[in-house]
C-alpha cells in the first residue's frame, strides 16, 4: 500500500478559509524503523506524538465553514511539519522527559529522507491549497496538554498564538474575549513568533490573513467534544471577519 503523508478533506470546498491541522496523527510509516520509534503505546497516544482531539475540530470546522482540510498523516516525532527544516527541534530526541528511541541515531541522511517523503509534500500540498485563493485565510488548529512534566497546570481552554501579523488575532481575541467562561491566552502556553513554522511559510511571508489556535486536550477528547469546540468557534471566526471588513 502507498504511503500518502498528508490527506485532504473537503478539497473543492469554495471557502476563503483553509483549515490546517500540522499534528493531526501519530502514524509512523513503515519504513521508520519499521513503524516504530521504540515508544509505548501509551506514549504513542500521548500529546507528544500528536495534537490530541486537533483533526477532529479541524474536520467539524471545514464542515462548517464549507472550507477544505489538511491533515498530516505522520507523528510529529517522525519529523515535525511546523517547524522550519534547520529549526533544531525538527526531529526530537527528547521530549517532554520522554527519549525518543528511535530517532536517538537519526543521522543527516534519515533527516533528509523524512524530509523528502513527508514534510515536504505536505507543504507542497498545503502551499497549493493555500494559493487557489488570493484571499486565502489560514486557520492552523493545534491542541496542547494540560501540564508538562514537572510544569504548573496550564489554566487556559484556549489559546490564540501570533506572531507580528496581528490583523485577524487582534479582534479574534476581541470576540473571544466575550465569552466569558473561557480562559483565553494570547500567545500563550507557547509564543506565536516561530520563523518557518507553517504559519510563517505559508501565511506570513505571503501576507495571508491566518490565526493559530490551541485548545487543550481535555476539552477535545471526544468526537462530541470535538464538534461542540467547532459549532463554538466558527461564528466567532466568520463574526470576526466581518469585524475586519476583509
């Protein structure tokens, strides 16, 4: 069977929107140490590996905002997609205490393989969505957990993360901020201003409007979690919208 590093959900949707989901699986292909990086399954199905709960937002938000979806289709421990290609985080060691077997060895060919055979068709994939529109908007839907290893709990639901590019997460954050159950970070658990990130590639550099949003884990478990989180953030995105008047 083929191998395909990327899927795409809904690609003749006519939507503005385009739905990016970077760590939507924790797959490992075959021809990674025979499909396996040496972890337990109960690592496999932790947030290191991938954004839990995040592919399943990012399809119930192309249902509604009639937008195509792209999904990677490869653990972020095989080689990370939002990261640059010389960011040294690109295939993790380590992380989060936890030793990544399988890439303990990976020397600057197997970098290269892995480059070639699943990050740089996504983004092949994803710039070829992105550029079908010259109003596209970028929608990159993350998850993250709720405490790392020896870390403070991480009390936000929600977090909107941006880097210079504050034209739609400005009042983004505006309308979330109405919602008043919510614990919203702006920029937060993590800082939006990562150079070769997808929203840098992909929405920064050709001055796409875009915004990056993480929800935490616990709140995405579930398929009904999942759809409740897309039922409450697609108004807000399609209201903000309309607040920029772009």
């Amino acid at each position: 069977m083929t191998y395909d590093p990327f899927y795409i959900y809904g690609a003749d949707r006519p939507a503005r929107w385009l739905i990016t989901c970077d760590h939507a699986a924790n797959t490992v292909p075959d021809w990674v140490n025979g499909g396996c990086l040496g972890l337990a399954e109960t690592d496999m199905n932790r947030h290191i590996a991938y954004d839990i709960g995040a592919e399943g937002v990012s399809r119930a938000l192309g249902d509604l905002l009639n937008a195509p979806v792209i999904c990677s289709n490869f653990s972020r421990l095989v080689i990370d997609p939002n990261r640059g290609e010389d960011d040294p985080t690109l295939l993790m060691k380590l992380y989060d205490g936890t030793v990544i077997e399988g890439n303990r060895h990976a020397d600057a060919d197997e970098l290269q393989k892995r480059l070639t055979l699943c990050h740089r068709p996504y983004h092949r994939a994803l710039e070829s969505l992105a550029s079908r529109q010259e109003d596209t908007i970028i929608v990159s839907m993350h998850s993250f957990t709720p405490q790392l290893k020896g870390r403070a709990f991480r009390p936000w639901h929600i977090g909107v993360l941006s880097a210079h590019d504050r034209r739609f997460n400005d009042p983004f954050l505006t309308r979330l901020s109405l919602e008043t159950d919510l614990c919203v970070g702006d920029n937060e658990p993590y800082n939006g201003d990562l150079p070769g990130d997808g929203i840098d590639q992909h929405a920064l550099r050709q001055g796409r409007l875009n915004t990056l949003i993480e929800i935490r884990n616990d709140l995405i478990e579930t398929p009904e979690q999942q759809i409740h989180w897309a039922e409450r953030l697609a108004p807000i995105l399609t209201e903000t919208l309309k607040d920029i008047g772009a």
